[in-house]
C-alpha cells in the first residue's frame, strides 16, 4: 500500500485544471479586497457629506495631493529620506540581533554573562528614550537611526536564540554521526532549522521599524515623511496628512512582501516536505 504526502489546499489548486487556475487567481485578489472596500466606502462617505472632509479627505482628495506633490518631487525626496533611515537603522539593529543571538546560543558563558542585561534592556521601551536621544544626538540622523537599532535589535535577537536553540538535539547528534564538521553542520542543520524563527524575527522587526521611524520623523524631524506631514498641521492640509500615513503603510506592505519573497526563497523545502 502506497502512502503518499497530504497536499495542502493552496498547492491542491494546481490539480484543478483551469478551475483551479481560477480559483488561485481569485486568491491572489482576495488580500485586496478588504483594503479596496475600504477606500470605496471611505469615497462614498464623503460623497454624500457623512465624512466630514475637513477631518477625514476623500481618496479622490489624497489622490491629488500624490499628484500635486510628487509632480514638484517633496514626495519623492521625503520617501527617499525616510528609506534611507529605516533600511540603515534596520541593517545596523540586524546584524546586533543577530550576532547577538549567535553567541548566546552557542555560547553557554556568554548567554549567562549578557542575556540577562539584554532582557532588562528589552523591557524599555525605546520610543520613551526619544526625549534623552534628542538630548544625546540632537534632531539630525543619528537620533532616529539610533531608535530603530533600539526597536530592531530585539526581536531579531530573540528569535535567532530561539531557533538555534530549538533545533532538534537528535538531528544534531545525527549530522555529527555522518561526520560532519563543525561548518558542515551550521551549514546544514542549525542555519536551516534555526531559519524559520529568524524570519518571524526579520517580519516582526520590520513593523517595528516603520513604527519607530514614524514617530521620530513626527516629534524630531526636518525631512521624511513624518516631517511632511507634521508641517503642514497648522495649514490643516488633512490630504498631506492622510497620505503620508497611507505611504507608511505601503511601505511597510512592501517590506512583508519582501521578507514573505525570502520565506519562499530560503525555506522552500519546507513545502517539499508538506
């Protein structure tokens, strides 16, 4: 009797012939949907005057005001700005986290010596140091590069130390059986086993990432997104407003995506296996 493995519902589509193929179309849109039923009650809720457009403009509203700005390119210089200091504070507070829960994992002595400082330091809240970082770096880059390192560090370091260390023993002690080396062995038992969890941590952190810089770029800021934003409050330009936060949420949709293209890259064989 021939056992064969279960196929999951998303991969059983492929076997449908062109029904399956357009059921897996109508798949694809279904993550839109709910943001697309959104904007359209939101645009007939200002048609017929149940949103007030002095508080909440209209989607045709922020439209023209993507237009107005990113014709005279504030927009696209504000993105650029507000890029550029999340990709290098989410870089820096990467390679901490990871490095990080490398030694401890690995390293009995140092996770005794640093883990417990590091949870009393993860139990801050980093968005409460922004008034000391001003102090400490003023309004310029470091200040808000900083405060990212502080939201990226742990998450990332958190879940590196728990995917290494919650690695099969047994497939360990298999590898080390067949003769494997020290580097073979990283190479091809822990990294992979430990990848999964470090992903969840790269995910995580890039949310967190976006959050901390939209608040540093709100309180402490002469450029980016944030700054856009905040400066034109006094003008009450609500289309500014609504627009850069709806650029913060693309911009954070694109790095899920981003970081789901790397689950798909790095952990195929996980779908092999299922």
């Amino acid at each position: 009797m021939s056992s064969s493995a279960p196929i999951s519902p998303l991969n059983r589509l492929g076997t449908w012939g062109k029904g399956g193929a357009l059921r897996a179309r109508l798949y694809s849109f279904l993550p839109w949907l709910v943001p697309f039923l959104l904007i359209a009650g939101w645009q007939l809720g200002s048609n017929e005057g149940w949103i007030n457009q002095r508080i909440l403009p209209s989607p045709l509203n922020v439209l023209k005001a993507l237009i107005r700005l990113g014709l005279d390119g504030e927009l696209w210089a504000n993105v650029k700005v507000s890029c550029r200091r999340a990709g290098l504070g989410f870089l820096i507070g990467v390679s901490f986290g990871l490095t990080l829960g490398f030694i401890n994992a690995t390293w009995k002595t140092m996770e005794i010596l640093l883990d417990s400082s590091l949870q009393m330091f993860r139990t801050i809240p980093h968005l409460a140091l922004l008034p000391l970082v001003i102090i400490w770096f003023g309004i310029g880059e470091k200040a808000k590069i900083f405060l990212i390192i502080c939201g990226v560090t742990f998450p990332i370091y958190l879940n590196t130390f728990h995917g290494i260390r919650s690695v099969d023993p047994l497939l360990i002690s298999m590898a080390k059986v067949y003769g494997l080396n020290r580097f073979e062995l990283w190479r091809n038992v822990i990294l992979p086993g430990a990848l999964p969890s470090i992903l969840v941590g790269v995910r995580f952190s890039l949310g967190v990432m976006w959050m901390t810089l939209i608040v540093a770029e709100t309180i402490a800021a002469s450029s980016g997104l944030g700054y856009m934003a905040t400066n034109v409050r006094e003008m009450m330009q609500t289309d500014v407003m609504v627009l850069s936060i709806l650029i913060y949420a693309l911009l954070g949709k694109l790095a899920d995506v981003l970081d789901r293209a790397l689950e798909r890259r790095f952990l195929s064989w996980r779908q092999q296996i299922a």
